[in-house]
C-alpha cells in the first residue's frame, strides 16, 4: 500500500521537538520509532490522509528547514499545533489514532510519569503577572488580558487561553476540535509556549 499518510509524532523525553514523516499504518511507524533507542514511546498528535504524502512531507521539511535538529533526520524544534494547522489544510481525512498505543503497561507509565513531573501551565512560571496584555499570534490586533495564574478575559469574559485561541481560530477559517492556547497567545514577541521552553532551557 502506498504511503498516503502525514504524521506528527511527539516524544516526552524531547520536549518542544516533533517527528514528521510518513507512513501507510501510524500505529505501526510509531511502534517501529520507538524500538530505535528512544527511552519512551512516541505518541502521534496528529496525522492525516493526503492526496500526495511524499510531496507533502518535502513541503513540510522544507517549510521548516530553520529549525530542522539534523538534515537527515525527520525532528523539528517546532510546536506539535504549528504544524498540524498547516496539515489540517490539505488534510483528505484525520488518521490520528483513537486510542493510546503503547507496546506494553511499562511503557504507557513511564510517558505519565514523565508527563506528570512537567508542571501545567500557568502565567507565574513565565513571569507575566495579571493585567498583562497578550497578543494572538494568528492577528496582532486580537488581544486578552491576564487575570491570575490560569485564567484571561477574552471580549468582556473570563476563559482560558485554549477556549479564546479556538474562538479567534474559527474566525480565521480553521477546523480543528481542539488547540493548546499558549502556542497560540504571545507576550513581549513570543508564544508562550516558546517562552515556557526558553526559559526552561535557561534554567
């Protein structure tokens, strides 16, 4: 069969990196990357059918050339949401796997552990305090306000960054069913996911 998937894959012991390839069977590719000598298991963040996976992976690879770990390897230093919403817009039909894929219940407890030992996000870990302003990525004239450590106000109502970056992702004609607001929200001319990742580099 011919390979007529695009995948992103993503990898708990390489935080802020993403795998793009292709393949005719996800769960399989993801399975095979993993006995490569990762220390934990990949987990597929989106993938889709296309009319030309080859091509369209060239594209890709090439698109994001400048922040390419190695020219012959398929990882990135990009954020997972920044590639499937170019993905989403050729996407034939979503092929990301339903449910978990895991080789065996070790292999599935160590990716939570190392999930677990990430703090989740809040505005205190990055040094933005309430009042402060963010800007969406997508359009500089749409804007929220900081309230406390996890919460906005986005027009005139509390929310989350995650529910304001898919109303303002609507707008502007995307279709995904679900976004991480601090890929999609920056502060002082980053997102704050690259601002989470720099700064955890620093430290």
């Amino acid at each position: 069969m011919k390979n007529n998937i695009v995948y992103i894959f993503t990898n708990e012991a390489m935080p802020g990196c993403v795998k793009i390839g292709i393949t005719d069977d996800v769960e399989r590719r993801m399975k095979e990357v993993y006995t490569s000598g990762v220390p934990l298991s990949f987990e597929c963040f989106y993938a889709a059918e296309v009319e030309d996976a080859a091509l369209v992976e060239k594209k890709l690879h090439f698109a994001f050339a400048d922040v390419r770990m190695n020219d012959r390897r398929e990882f990135f230093r990009i954020l997972p949401e920044r590639v499937r919403a170019v993905l989403e817009l050729i996407a034939i039909k979503d092929a990301t796997p339903r449910n978990e894929v895991f080789e065996t219940v070790d292999d599935k407890h160590a990716v939570e552990v190392a999930r677990k030992r990430r703090p989740p996000f809040n505005f205190n870990m990055l040094g933005i305090k309430p009042e402060s302003i963010l800007t969406f990525s997508e359009d500089s004239k749409v804007t929220c306000r900081v309230i406390d450590a996890k919460k906005i106000e986005f027009r005139g109502k509390q929310t989350s960054l995650s529910d304001a970056a898919m109303i303002a992702l609507r707008e502007k004609g995307y279709s995904g069913t679900s976004y991480a607001g601090p890929d999609y929200w920056e502060y002082e001319g980053e997102t704050l996911s690259q601002r989470r990742m720099r700064m955890e580099e620093e430290a």
